[in-house]
C-alpha cells in the first residue's frame, strides 16, 4: 500500500513539532518563564494576545502557540494515520498515546499556570512529554515503512538483549525524572564541582539540595555503563543485524553527549544553549530506546511464528 506523500509530510512536521515544545518547555524552565503570562490560562496576562512583551512573556505565550498549533498536527497525524495504516499492529496504540500524553502534558502545564504545582509533580511534565513524542516518532517511523527497510520481520533478539533493551529504556524514565526534578527544586548549581558535589572533600550530601544533584549524577552514571555494555555485547553479536548493531551505538552516542553536556552545564553556570542540548539529546535517546522496544516485540513476534 502506497503512503500519500502529505502524510509523510504531516509526520515529520508533528516530530519536530514535538521537539519544540520538548525543548520550549526546557527554555521556560530554564528561564523561569513559567510565569510569563501571570496565572492566566489560556489566555496571557488577561488578554488573548499580549500587550506588553517582555523577555518572559514572549518565551511562555510562544511555547503555549506552539503546542496549540502542534496539537492540531498530532491530532490529524494519530487519525490519518489510524486510518492509512491501521493494519500495522503498533499503529493505533501509538496514535493513542500520542494524542493522550500530549493532552495530558498540556493539562499539568496549565494546572502549574493556574494553581501553581509542587515540584515533584512538576517534575512529571518532561516526562509526559518525552512519551507523546516518542508515540509521534515511532508512528512517523512507520508512516516511512522503516520497518520495512530495516527488514525487522528477519529480526531476531536473544533474551539477554530484549532484557537489557526493557530495563535500560525503563531505567532511561528515572534519569530523566530526576534530571527534571534538580531543574524544578532548583538544584543544578548547588554542587559547584563535577564529578563530585565538592572535589576537594568526600562526603555524603549535606541536604536536600545536593542529594537531588547527586542522585540525579549517580543516576545518569549508571545508564552510561550500562549502555556502553549493551553496546559491547552488540558489538560481539550483532554484527549481521544493522539495525541493532547502529541503533545501540548511537544509543551509547546519546548518552555520551547527554553526560557531556550535563558536566558543561556545572561547569559553564547553566549556559542556555548547554543546557537545551542537554534536554535534547535525552530526548533523541528516549525516542531511539522507545524504537530498540518496538525491535524486541517484532523479534519476540517473528519468534512465535516460527
């Protein structure tokens, strides 16, 4: 069956869309824009287009049009797509979450906006986000037929691998709550030294603060050995199969420079442009372990048919 060009157009545009906001909602954060249109929601500091534009105004009524536009793209992306290829197994389950999350990810955004949320809620909302945009992602990756190219009916994962692909994306969803959680309870300069809280002294943290920071360092640390041992193995293993072989080592890729950026955001005080693509290098990870599950459930499929 032939995909209509447009909707190839439609998924690619609902995708980096999904981006946008991803990172607009970092830049609020990361800006303390959050506020930017007062606690007025839909509407901006009472009127639907703002009058007096000011640095914050503009970085929060921006993120807000553009999720609404996004909205329209994601919506119209899960119902064509339903319908076009609807005989792909994922296909509807994907349109589903996409649509639910995102809608979901804009009612704690504006619950934050109107009646303010504590931050260890708050610390959800990237996280809801990063799962409609992974929905959108695997669904744009269908409307491609990548599965198709990548010829992942031939696919077969041992269980050791399918294990590891299940804890390790699982896992990736604590990093990144406690990334967002040192961004909300405004932790991310608190331990002025990287690898450490404080280089010249070892110790345990001394408050909530640093234990956020610390945790959140411990955390990340362990989704980097563990996948560059996933890489390893597949490396050793996997060799015939491309998919596997590349995706795992651009996973290891995305981590690698998701630490880095996280060390140069200490280093450098917070620089704006580190820390957006501290936000979107996770993101890019979270959608490529989202599809590394998509490849297990196909490879457990072609085993049971066999």
């Amino acid at each position: 069956m032939k995909i209509h060009p447009l909707l190839k157009v439609l998924a690619v545009l609902s995708t980096l869309g999904m981006l946008l906001i991803l990172l607009g909602g970092a830049l609020v954060t990361k800006t303390e824009s959050g506020l930017g249109c007062g606690r007025n929601w839909p509407d901006c500091n009472g009127n639907l287009i703002p009058k007096e534009i000011t640095a914050e105004v503009l970085i929060e009524f921006s993120h807000r049009a553009v999720t609404l536009g996004v909205s329209v793209l994601i919506l119209a992306l899960a119902i064509w797509s339903w319908r076009k290829i609807g005989h792909v197994r994922e296909t509807k389950f994907l349109a589903f979450i996409s649509v639910f999350f995102l809608v979901l990810q804009a009612l704690i955004g504006a619950a934050q906006v109107l009646w303010g949320q504590g931050d260890f809620i708050l610390a959800l909302h990237f996280g809801i986000s990063l799962i409609s945009f992974a929905a959108v992602f695997l669904l744009t990756l269908l409307v491609f037929e990548v599965d198709k190219k990548f010829e992942t009916n031939k696919i077969s994962i041992d269980r050791k691998l399918r294990l590891h692909t299940i804890g390790v994306t699982l896992y990736s969803y604590v990093v990144i709550y406690t990334g967002a959680l040192v961004r909300h309870t405004d932790s991310s300069l608190v331990c002025r030294d990287w690898p450490l809280c404080r280089n010249d002294e070892f110790g345990l943290p001394t408050n909530m603060y640093e234990w956020v920071q610390m945790g959140h360092r411990v955390a990340a640390a362990a989704i980097f050995i563990w996948l560059l041992y996933i890489m390893i193995y597949v490396i050793k293993n996997y060799k015939s199969q491309k998919v596997i072989y590349y995706g795992w080592i651009i996973a290891f890729t995305l981590v690698a420079l998701q630490a880095t950026t996280g060390m140069l955001s200490v280093l450098t005080r917070l620089n704006l442009f580190v820390a957006l693509f501290h936000s979107l290098f996770i993101t890019l990870l979270f959608g490529l372990l989202c599809y590394m599950i998509l490849l297990v459930s196909r490879s457990r499929a072609n085993y049971h048919r066999e």
